[in-house]
C-alpha cells in the first residue's frame, strides 16, 4: 500500500516536471517562431494596411 502510494506520488511529480518543461519549450519555440516569421508577418501587415484604414493599429509589432 505504502510503495504504491509512493510510485503514484513519484509519476505525478514526474509528470508535472515534465509539463513545466513542455510549456517551456513551447514557449521558446513560439519566441523562434515568431522572430523567424517576423518578415513574412510584416509583409502581411503592410497587404492588411493597404486593404484597410486603420493601419496604426497593425504598425504596434
């Protein structure tokens, strides 16, 4: 009963660890993400402003 307690205790442990460490890394890849597609999301700004009046709401990056 003890040693069972103490190996679901351990998994959910382990399991948390392991999230924190997932929405670290997805936190990083979505900061890699973004400055790789700085350029492109610019370009699709300046396609926006010219659709659109009120570009100084796209300019705020």
């Amino acid at each position: 009963m003890g040693k069972k307690q103490k190996i679901t205790v351990h998994t959910i442990v382990r399991q948390r660890i392991k999230r924190r460490l997932y929405t670290k890394m997805t936190r990083t890849m979505n900061t890699f993400m973004r400055m790789d597609s700085t350029r492109v999301r610019m370009e699709e700004m300046a396609a926006a402003m010219e659709r659109t009046d009120r570009f100084p709401v796209f300019i705020r990056l």
